[in-house]
C-alpha cells in the first residue's frame, strides 16, 4: 500500500480548482492549433498515423464503489467531505479515461466532477430514475470520448421501469452508455452496474440481464462492462457473465497487481479472496493489466472498497 500525507492532496486539488479557466481554455486551444498545423505539414500521412498510434494507446478504465455519501455521521473519520479528495486523487493518480462509480450519491458525483474538472458524467438515482437514491454514475474524460447515447436499466423482471428484482432488498441498476473516441471516431459501449447485497436469485438473475442485454447489442463494437457484484467469482453470475465475456483479472496478458481483496470496509474487514468488484471486456478486446488499487493516505481509506485499475487494447 501506498501512504501519502493527506494534507498535500487537499492542497493540490484545491490550488488545481482555482485555476482560471480561461487560461485552461487558451491553453487546451493553442495546444489543439498548433497540433492540427505540424499534421497539415507532415501531409495526408501524419493524420493515418496519428489513428494508427490512438488504436495502440490503451484505454484506462476504473472500477470504484465509493461508498454512500450519506451513510457515515459527519463526525466520523469516513464521511465523505473528508473522503471526497481521497477519492479524487485516486481517480486522478490513476489516469482513467472511464470511471464507474457504484454506491454514488448526486452531491458526491458533482464533488468529484468538480474536484477533477475533466470528466461529463451519466447517471440517474435508483429510487426515481432522476435523482433520488444512490447512482452508477460513469465518468467521461472529455477529451477522450463523447456520449453518443445513454440508458439505464433497472436489474429486475420490468427493466424499463423504476423497479426492485427478484429478491433483491434493494433496487438496483444497469448504466449503459455509448460513445466516441475523439481522436479516432471509434465506438464502443460502456456498462456500469451495481448488483444487490443481500438477494442470491437477484445477482444470478441480474446477470443474466446483462448478459441478455450484451447479447442485445450485437459483437461489432467493443464492450467494457464494470461493477461491484457483491460476490466472490465463485457464484452463478459470475458463470453466466463469463459465458459472454472475459474478466479482465484473469485476461490480463500481464499477472493482476494489487492482490484478491476489494471490499475492505475501511479497513475493518479484510478477508482473504474477498474480490467482489470486476470489470470485464468483450471478445477480441487484449486486456494488457489489472491492478486492484490499495493507496492510503494518512493511514485513511479513501473507501470501503479498494477500486480497480485495468489497461484495455480495443480490437
């Protein structure tokens, strides 16, 4: 585990937000224009080469159960306005392009998209299909992808509608997004998702949603599906998920880094093989690592959950 003084995050985060945006503005322009005008000069070729070298760059992807930002008293050393700069400098250290977030509350998606500055993001409340309730909000870099469609589906027997599955104690949701490289005009389809806690039928069930709805969407664009599926690999769902597409623990052409625990409940509960969040990828995708992420700063946890790291070379 890694260990840095909380302190000097805040700082950072803080001094990055003060930044005029007009200089981000100007900057990110003059950086655009003098980009396009070496390409005009290298001739027709640069532009095929610049596509070539967007088709190698891997995409980075991150798996992050957050943690509600509700769910602590504001006294305890957990509760989210001391936690949310942690989390920031998680998301940031790791260079993410695309970020599910599970166990997201509206306040604390606008305080990372705040604290960031570099991402759009999707998502409605699962109570309401608005804003009520926790969310499996995805992050977008701006400047890597834009959202070409969107669409949420609730993990039950009435999918289009505001409902509770199976079992489940809870409602819980499917985030599905499509986007847009930007440097290359590629597509691919992003899902998020959040599976129940206490319900064996609705996780067994839910999978076979997702996977139903996978099937759905065909096999000609790529397809990156995240989540916290609060259980272990050994479970139905995870059978059923893996009929169709490849954990990218176990793809990763270089070994998983991090170790096999990601719920560690701040500490508190850290249980040998306790691996309940994923991400997978689909058929022809090479996942070149995985890296479950186990920083602390000051000896806090930034979340219950440890989030994951993963390398994707899209076909």
């Amino acid at each position: 585990m890694c260990t840095v003084p909380m302190g000097t995050i805040i700082d950072v985060l803080s001094r990055s937000r003060r930044l005029p945006l007009r200089r981000q503005a100007l900057t990110r322009l003059c950086g655009l224009t003098l980009a396009l005008a070496g390409l005009l000069l290298l001739g027709p070729g640069a532009f095929a080469q610049t596509a070539q070298a967007a088709a190698r760059t891997p995409l980075r992807v991150m798996s992050y159960n957050i943690r509600c930002g509700s769910c602590e008293r504001k006294d305890d050393v957990n509760h989210w306005q001391r936690r949310k700069f942690l989390v920031a400098q998680v998301i940031r250290k790791s260079q993410a392009d695309l970020i599910g977030l599970q166990e997201a509350e509206l306040f604390q998606v606008k305080d990372l998209v705040a604290l960031l500055g570099q991402f759009d993001w999707v998502g409605v409340g699962r109570d309401d299909g608005k804003e009520q309730g926790e969310m499996n909000a995805v992050l977008v870099r701006r400047s890597a992808y834009s959202i070409e469609s969107q669409k949420t589906l609730w993990l039950s027997a009435t999918p289009e509608q505001v409902s509770r599955g199976w079992d489940a104690m809870l409602n819980r949701t499917l985030t599905l997004l499509k986007l847009k490289a930007r440097d290359s005009a590629r597509e691919l389809y992003f899902l998020n998702t959040h599976f129940d806690h206490v319900g064996e039928q609705a996780r067994d069930q839910s999978a076979r949603l997702i996977t139903q709805t996978v099937r759905s969407l065909g096999d000609q664009l790529p397809l990156i599906l995240t989540g916290d599926l609060n259980a272990r690999p050994d479970f139905a769902g995870y059978r059923t998920l893996t009929a169709v597409l490849q954990d990218a623990a176990v793809a990763s052409q270089t070994p998983a880094q991090g170790g096999g625990i990601t719920f560690n409940g701040f500490g508190k509960d850290l249980q040998p093989g306790n691996k309940i969040d994923y991400v997978f990828v689909s058929s022809g995708q090479t996942v070149q690592s995985h890296r479950v992420i186990t920083d602390l700063y000051d000896g806090l946890y930034p979340s219950d959950h440890f989030p994951l790291a993963v390398e994707v070379r899209l076909r």
